[in-house]
C-alpha cells in the first residue's frame, strides 16, 4: 500500500512523522507512520470483532479516522494512541450492532409453544402478544424498543428519559416476566 512511500521516509521517527504530517497535511507522512502499526490495527480489531474481512475494513477505517481526529489531538505516543482509537473503535462497532439475542430465542425453553414456522406462527405471535400486554409499561416499551426496534440502551435512554441502567433493569426484569407469563399460560 505504502511500500515506495516508505523507503523515502522510513528513516523518520514516530513522533517525526507525525509533526511533519500536522505541518503539511502530506497523507505520504501519516501513510508511512500508520503502515508501521497496521498490522497492530488489525490485531486490536480481530480480537473485539472475531471476524477477518471485518477486521480488514476496520484498518482502512481507521486510517480516515486518523485523518480526521489527528489535526484536533495532540499525541504524544502515536501506537498508544492509535491502539485506544482502534479499541474504542471496535467497541462502538459492536454497542452499534444489533443483539445477537431475539425475542424468540430468549423462550427458548418453551420451544413447543413458540415454533415459529409454519402456520403456528401466527398463534404464537398472537401469546406472544398477550404476554407482552402482562408487563409494566416501561418493561414493554423497552423490549418493544430493543428487541423490535432494534435500538441501543442508549437510544431508548434518550428517546423515554429513563437512565440506562433503569432500561437494561427494565428490559431484564421484562423478559423474566414474559418467560413466567408463557410458562404459567402453557397449553397442556
């Protein structure tokens, strides 16, 4: 990517190529110091998002990122710097992807009630509904908000004005309750 770039610069320390980089705005400097940690990148992101190709574009990613924020910060240790970026990065990946739980697979246990295939479908999405109508209307909103709506603790914090810990609280306490609910109403 960077190979001809880096024969001419290469002797440039981190701390070097970074000034000259804020000097000049010259993308060959900041191309030259973020090939030497690329593969650091790349680590960092394989290890929070378990996924190759992900990982892959996470290191171009993080190369604009770098463009963007690097002007506005001042660093002293550029790797140090550059691994809390890519963490923070990963991290924000994963709060931003939706739960790896659905609200069907939290009554897992109850799976002759809820197979939802076929034509039970329909029936089941019908207790399901009647279950959802038995919780407090702070425990609906937030699963309905979470589970349906694919949103974040954060955005259901904003959108209710409820704290965040009160949403997980909420959401937590509402899917035990769902689970009590279709156990007791079970069809013999």
């Amino acid at each position: 990517m960077f190979g001809s770039i880096s024969s001419r610069y290469s002797a440039l320390d981190d701390t070097s190529l970074l000034d000259r980089y804020k000097e000049t705005h010259n993308m060959e400097y900041l191309g030259v110091l973020y090939h030497r940690y690329m593969h650091l990148v790349y680590g960092v992101a394989l290890k929070y998002l378990k996924d190759p190709d992900l990982s892959k574009d996470v290191v171009m990613q993080i190369f604009e990122v770098l463009v963007e924020k690097l002007p506005y910060h001042q660093v002293t240790n550029f790797k140090s710097w550059l691994y809390v970026v890519s963490k923070n990065h990963c991290l924000g990946m994963l709060r931003k992807k939706p739960p790896v739980e659905s609200i069907d697979h939290i009554f897992m246990e109850t799976q002759e009630k809820l197979h939802l295939n076929g034509e039970d479908r329909e029936g089941n999405e019908v207790d399901l509904t009647v279950a959802l109508s038995s919780l407090t209307s702070h425990q609906r909103r937030c699963i309905q908000m979470f589970y349906y709506e694919k949103k974040s603790y954060q955005e259901i914090a904003s959108e209710t004005g409820y704290s965040q810990n009160k949403v997980k609280s909420y959401i937590q306490n509402g899917k035990r309750n769902l689970k009590i609910y279709l156990d007791k109403n079970e069809p013999e």
